[in-house]
C-alpha cells in the first residue's frame, strides 16, 4: 500500500494535470479580483442593487458572520 502512495505522490504531473491547475489559479484569481473591484472600486450602497439587464442584476451584500 505504501508504495502506491509513494507512486501516486511521486508521480510527475501530466499536461492536463497542469493545464487545470492553470485553469483553476486563473479562476481563483478572476474571483478574488472581481471581489475587489467591486468592493474598493465600485462603491456601492449596502443592498443597493445595480441593474445590469433587465433580468440580471446585482446586490452588494456583506456577510460578517461564519457558520460551521
């Protein structure tokens, strides 16, 4: 059992392996900045919401608690 563990994690990473961690650090960082865009470029309104179309819109909501 040990040494599939050791192949597994020893195992070089193949080029799709790759290409989704790119993928994924690329969302990762779209998500971050798009969250900081909106909260120290936009400035808006808490529950104001901002129309973009007329079925699509947005509301700028701070959630300051946590939950488990």
């Amino acid at each position: 059992m040990r040494d599939i563990i050791k192949a597994t994690i020893a195992a070089p990473m193949t080029k799709l392996g790759i290409r989704c961690l790119v993928i994924l650090a690329v969302i990762v960082v779209l998500d971050q900045a798009s969250k900081a865009w909106v909260l120290y470029g936009l400035r808006l309104a808490p529950n104001m919401p901002v129309t973009i179309l007329p079925f699509f819109s947005f509301t700028y909501v701070q959630n300051t608690g946590m939950s488990f």
